[in-house]
C-alpha cells in the first residue's frame, strides 16, 4: 500500500447540486482541474477515483481536502488540517 498522500485541492468542500440517478467520478488524487471530479489526472499515482452515484437530486458536499474519511462526501477533516 502507498503511503503517497493526495494533493489538497481545496481546504473546504466544494457545494455540487447532483442529479438523481446520475453516476460521478470524485478526484481523490487532487490532481484533476475539473475538481471536485475527476479528469484522469491520477494517471500513474496510487489513486483511482471513487464513483458515487446520487439517490435523489440535491445539494451535496464533496470533500476538497481529499482526506475525509467518508468519500467522496465532506466529513469535516479540512477543519483539522493545518
């Protein structure tokens, strides 16, 4: 397992009203300049970007520090981040 850790796209999640029944690839790398979503700029990293799919349409948090421990949605970790 890498111990590589992904780039901090942003310090705070980013606000995406997804749409229901609609698949979106999350960048965890924190390489992709389509952010919060992925462009393929993991290739060649440890990182694969992580498909959610959305239930219902709505205002969702995707993390931008790319550390949460709940991916692809925010749960708060940027906040203890220095």
């Amino acid at each position: 397992m890498s111990d590589e850790q992904p780039v901090i796209a942003k310090p705070s999640p980013y606000a995406i009203e997804v749409e229901g029944g609609r698949n979106y690839l999350w960048c965890a790398c924190g390489r992709s300049d389509n952010q919060p979503f992925c462009d393929g700029s993991h290739k060649g990293t440890s990182f694969t970007p992580v498909k959610y799919t959305a239930e219902k349409t709505e205002w969702l948090w995707f993390c931008g520090c790319k550390r949460t421990g709940s991916s692809p949605l925010c749960d708060g970790t940027h906040k203890a981040l220095d």
